[in-house]
C-alpha cells in the first residue's frame, strides 16, 4: 500500500526534546516556509497528535492486524489565504499547544521478523492538498510518552532506607549420575518496596551459597586449600547471570503471541543490542570456606570437634560463600497493558554450576513504573553518549525504528 503522505519541504515542527507525560501539555511551534507551500500546492495546514496500539501477527499465509488508537486530535493552524509572513520574510511560525490524556501507556516498540508490537505516539504537521491522487505532505515528530506515577515519584523523592525483602532458591545437585548431593542455595536482596521506579538507583545484594556432599574431615583436608570445591561458587560478579526479562503478549484479533526476552542485563555476559552493566560499582565481599561438621559432630566454646568430631573418621561438609552488592537502573517501557499488547516484568538470577542440569535458577516477578509526574528535559542527561554517567538515566530505551520518521508506521491517517 502507497503511504498516504510525503515529506515537505514546507513543514517544521518544533518541540522542546523531552520525555513527555501522560496529562502533561506539549507546547511548540510549527513553521511555514511560504515559497514551497505554495509549489508544494497547499492549502491547509493540519497538527496532527496520534497515538496508537498496534500488533501484526501472521500465521502461515494469513496476516492479521489490529490497531487500537490511544489519542486522536486534529488542529488547524493555517489556510490559504491567512496569515502571511512579515514583509522581508518566507517564514511564519506558528504557536500550538496539546494536552495529553490522564490514561495512557508508556511508548513501547518490539518488532522481530513476526509477530509486531508498538505503542507509538507522534505529533504531524500536514501539509493538505486537493485531489484524491495529490498525497499530503508531512513532518513528523516521534513522541516518548510515559504514565503518570505518583507512587514511585515519591519512592524517588523519599531517599530512604525502605528496609530489605529477599528472594530465595535452593536446590541439590550431583556431579554425575551417582553419588550423594550437594546443596546450592542463591538469595536476591531489594528495597522493601512495591515497585521499581525508572532512572532510580536500585541497591542490590547477590549471595550464594553451597555446601558440598558429606565427606570425611581426612579427605577434606586432603584437597587443596587455595581451590573450590564442587560446587563452587562464583568468584567474581560476572560469573552470575542477573537480568531484567520482560514478557510479551500480543493480540491481533484471533492471533495471539508469547515472547520473553532480556531487557537489560545488570551481571554475566553482555548480548548485542542489550543494554548492560550495573549503575555503581560493584563490591565483592571476601569469599568464605568453611568446615561445618556433620549433625552430631558439635564444636565446644573454643570452636574445637566435639562428640567424635575429632579424628579421620569425623564426617562434615565445606560451606562456600560469594557475595556481591551494588545498584542497577532502569529506562525500559514500564509494565503496561492495553486490549491488544501486555508486558510484565521478572529479575533473573541464574548461577551455573558444573554438571549437566545444575544451573540454578530464581526467578522475581516485578512491576515496572515510571517513577515521574512531569515531562523530562531531555538536556538533564545527555552526556557524549546521551547519558551522564553521573545523572540517572532519563532517555528511554526505544530501538532507532521507533524514531524513524519515514517508517510507513506513522502513516496510517487517512486523507482528507
């Protein structure tokens, strides 16, 4: 299908760049150039403000599409035949002012070969023009538009020590097929709060623990001192895996679609196109080896084997401990759902281990908000890389499509 509009010439729209607030107002301006509006044959010119839902699923030979609007609102703001420009000038500039509605969800864009998912918000100068064949001209301007969140607004603004809730998985795994277990336990420690708030720092702590199958003192000793035992822990940050996995539900009409993939990885390997890495540095408290004596074996005031626990035959096992602090952000699109797209949240905490099947696995579901009640400068953060490594992230992570004014996606407006 041909795109209803082409680029102009004629047409600039001026916003200050920012992330902009469900209720918030957008001010701005659009300028004419009068010489190419009038080879460019317009007569009007429109402020177009949209937003949309919209999924692509296809299944076999069969295309489905749904698309569901969020915001629709038109305003005209020159005809031929008004204003002019002043003597000695080509240009107007012409003021205009949107509001925003209270309810909406946060820009949003996962595209893969199939399906597709977007919550896209523009604001459209359009150039109009007589006769069905004559496309209209455009600008357009993407938006990033997040929800209104007092809650987590105030969890920002408190700076305060909220307490701590943990998370835990514990599991017994072998080297082999045969053989007694070890045990392996990993603990995630958070701010006592209901939610997680965007470009906030987030403190964390990571430990895991292990203590090996029983074995006897004599051949406890026997093994070198300055090397882990199975299991071993993890001896520096990265040998854990601690992401953000977001879930993704999509619906175009009959068609529906699951997905999960990695929305930032905070510890573990880095993947393309995946932001990653803590936002503050990352301490490491010294590594604990331990010798626990088996039930029954007990240790008197001075720490010595008591009840057999002296001599060869005393049965025990090492306790092996790694734990790592430090802070993460987020910038994703916060949880949202509408009719036909749905996000969720989860902090992953994988630690792997040697032996097929041993990985350990913890999994937190969290909700994702805002965390903001005004629109964001986008000059408060931009740094040579578009963050400042000591500001808190404010750009929100949006892949380039979602920013590419040409893509067929912003014109599904149909002509006047």
């Amino acid at each position: 299908m041909l795109s209803r509009f082409t680029s102009s010439s004629a047409l600039t729209v001026y916003i200050p760049p920012a992330i902009y607030v469900a209720g918030s107002t957008i001010e701005g301006e659009v300028e004419m150039r009068f010489p190419d509006l009038q080879d460019e044959n317009i007569e009007e010119v429109q402020l177009r403000l949209r937003g949309t839902s919209r999924t692509v699923i296809t299944r076999d030979k069969t295309t489905l599409i749904e698309t569901i609007p969020l915001v629709r609102d038109d305003l005209s703001i020159w005809s031929r035949g008004g204003a002019y420009p002043l003597p000695g000038s080509n240009t107007l500039r012409v003021p205009f002012s949107f509001t925003l509605p209270e309810q909406l969800p946060p820009s949003f864009h996962v595209r893969r070969f199939d399906p597709k998912g977007d919550v896209r918000y523009s604001l459209s100068a359009v150039g109009v023009r007589k006769g069905l064949l004559n496309l209209n001209k455009r600008h357009v301007v993407p938006l990033a538009i997040l929800p209104k969140d007092e809650l987590g607004a105030e969890l920002k603004a408190a700076h305060a020590t909220h307490g701590w809730k943990s998370f835990q998985k514990e599991d017994r795994i072998r080297k082999g097929l045969w053989g007694d277990y070890a045990k392996v336990h990993v603990e995630l420690s958070l701010p006592d709060i209901t939610v997680l708030p965007l470009f906030s720092d987030i403190p964390f702590t990571i430990r895991v623990t292990t203590t090996t199958a029983p074995l006897a003192r004599s051949k406890a000793d026997a093994s070198p001192s300055d090397k882990p035992v199975f299991p071993p822990v993890p001896v520096v940050p990265d040998g854990v895996q601690f992401v953000l996995e977001r879930k993704v539900k999509l619906r175009a009409n009959v068609f529906t679609d699951k997905s999960s993939r990695d929305a930032a990885i905070f510890l573990g390997k880095k993947k393309s196109g995946i932001r990653g890495g803590c936002a503050g540095p990352i301490e490491t408290e010294p590594a604990v080896k331990e010798w626990v004596p088996s039930e029954g074996h007990e240790k008197d005031a001075k720490g010595e084997e008591t009840k057999g626990g002296e001599g060869s035959d005393a049965t025990g096992s090492w306790l092996q401990r790694a734990v790592f602090h430090s802070t993460f952000q987020l910038d994703c699109p916060p949880t949202f759902a509408v009719q036909n797209i749905e996000t969720s949240y989860q902090l992953v905490v994988k630690v792997p281990f040697p032996g097929i099947g041993n990985d350990l696995k913890l999994e937190v579901p969290v909700t994702v908000t805002s965390g903001v009640v005004e629109p964001i400068p986008k000059e408060q953060s931009d740094g040579e890389d578009g963050k400042d490594a000591t500001s808190p992230l404010t750009t929100l992570d949006l892949p380039p499509a979602y920013w590419d004014p040409d893509d067929k996606g912003w014109g599904d407006d149909e002509k006047d």
